[in-house]
C-alpha cells in the first residue's frame, strides 16, 4: 500500500467533509475523534493547545478506510489500522520529520503503530495507558444511594469546577489539555455536567458529558476528592448523567477506564456498562 494514500490536511472542514461519514459510520470506536473535531469545529483550533491541529485520512478507490487527528502537543489519535496500514502511516509522518510524543488507538493499532515509528524514527516506545471503552446497556443505580440528590452545575459553581478539572487531569495523568476557566464555562453554557451533593448542598463529586455527536456520548470527568472516595459518590452522579443522557435520547452513551484501575472498571459494569473495545497509548522518547 503506497503512502500517498494517505491524505493530510490542516483544514477541519475538508478532512470532515472526506471523513466524516467514515468517522459517524461506527459512532462507539470513534467517538474521541467524534468529539473532538465537533469541539474544534464548534470552539475553534487552538482549544486543546497553541499548534495547529493535522487531520489525516486513508483513502482507497474512493473509500476512506481510516483516519487520524492530532492537537499539539498531544498524541496522534488514529482509528483502527491494519498493520500495514500503520507501517504506511508512520513512513509518512516520519519522511515528514513529525515529532509525535505518543499514540492512542485500539489497542492492536497502538501497537502496530509504536513498531513501526521505532523503525522509521528509532524513538522508544513505551506503553503507558491501557483503557476499555464501555456501552451502556441497562441502567442500574448503584445500591446503596448515599444521602443526598444531584444537581446540574452553574455559573456559582466556576471556581469549584475549574479546581477539580485541575485535579482530575493530574489524576489521570493526561495534563490538561485546554484552558481550565474555559472548560468549565462551556459545561456550564451546555449545562452537561453535574454534582452529587450532600443533604447540606456541599458537592461531593462530580460528573459530565460530552456534545452529543453522532447519536453519542461520552461520559468524562468523573471525579471525587479524595478524602471523599469510598462513599458510593462517583457510582450516584455518574448514574444521574447518564440517566440524563438516555432521558434526552442519545443512542449511544459510552465512558472510559483505566484497565488499571479495578474499582472503576467494577463500578461502571454495575451500573450497566458493558465493554466494547480496549484502547492503548504508548509515549514515545
């Protein structure tokens, strides 16, 4: 497979218009490209940093068979490759001379991909992230409740959520990827993030979701402090937005996990999310 099958572009519109019925033809293995270029789209380039965001799509008679985004300095996000496919992509960005910091895809395309820009740059790759998307299938509200109900953050709210954003990223170690005060301005104009408060109105965790895109989804940044964890929190709000979600009718409401973590991944599965695929993400240095 020649490389100049692949088509890159720094033109959010022309790389939609190519690849975005690829992209919206399997909405679940694709809803972080989804989501992003809709917020690119919808909030403008420089949202997830101050270089210019690449798209890249594999074209073949006429047929897009994959695609990829990245928004530096972050990881080039690529959808499901072939082997061969990720040896052509890594020849072309290496020929290039693209600096890439790491990769995150389905977990066999990280892979693929890793080895083949160790042979075309002679970077270490080192696997850093092993995630599973979830689904969710039949909702169930964690037992026991804690005391309290939930409640859909605004604009009083800013300060708390602008901290716990800050946290969250540090938590999960993936930096922040945009501007703090703008992230929780934009939940709060969408109206699509939520807290669990006690009976005393003192927020004890929060969750959101992403803009709807393609009948989907996803449920993000669920946090608890963590002198608060243990308490059946985190289980109660992410139940509520995703009761919101499936009461708005999305068709798809889906959440990450860290395949490190077992309490999560336990945790979702009894509120009713099921598995759907594994992701990875290799650094590279």
């Amino acid at each position: 497979m020649p490389s100049d099958d692949w088509h890159l572009t720094q033109d959010l519109d022309a790389f939609l218009d190519r690849a975005g019925a690829f992209l919206r033809s399997e909405p679940a293995l694709h809803t972080v490209p989804l989501t992003v270029t809709e917020n690119l789209r919808t909030r403008g380039p420089h949202l997830y940093g101050d270089g210019t965001p690449q798209f890249g799509y594999l074209e073949r008679a006429g047929t897009v068979r994959a695609a990829f985004f990245r928004t530096p300095p972050h990881w080039l996000n690529v959808t499901a490759l072939t082997a061969e496919e990720a040896e052509t992509l890594a020849a072309r960005l290496a020929a290039l001379g693209e600096h890439l910091p790491g990769v995150n895809a389905a977990q066999d395309t990280a892979a693929a991909f890793a080895a083949a820009w160790q042979r075309h740059t002679g970077a270490a790759a080192t696997l850093t992230l092993r995630q599973r998307l979830y689904r969710l299938g039949t909702l169930t509200v964690p037992e026991p409740v804690p005391p309290g109900r939930p409640r859909v953050a605004d604009a009083a709210d800013r300060a708390l959520l602008v901290r716990w954003f800050v946290e969250f990223t540090e938590a999960v170690g993936t930096g922040v990827g945009q501007d703090p005060g703008e992230w929780a301005d934009a939940r709060v104009a969408r109206g699509d993030v939520s807290f669990w408060e006690t009976p005393d109105g003192t927020p004890v965790a929060m969750a959101g979701t992403t803009p709807e895109v393609a009948g989907q989804v996803r449920v993000a940044g669920v946090y608890t402090p963590p002198h608060l964890r243990g308490r059946g929190y985190a289980g109660a709000v992410t139940a509520e937005v995703s009761r919101a979600a499936r009461a708005a009718g999305v068709r798809e409401i889906l959440l990450f996990t860290d395949l490190a973590n077992p309490t999560s991944n336990a945790l979702y599965q009894r509120i009713g999310y099921r598995p759907v695929a594994d992701f990875a993400v290799y650094d590279f240095t």
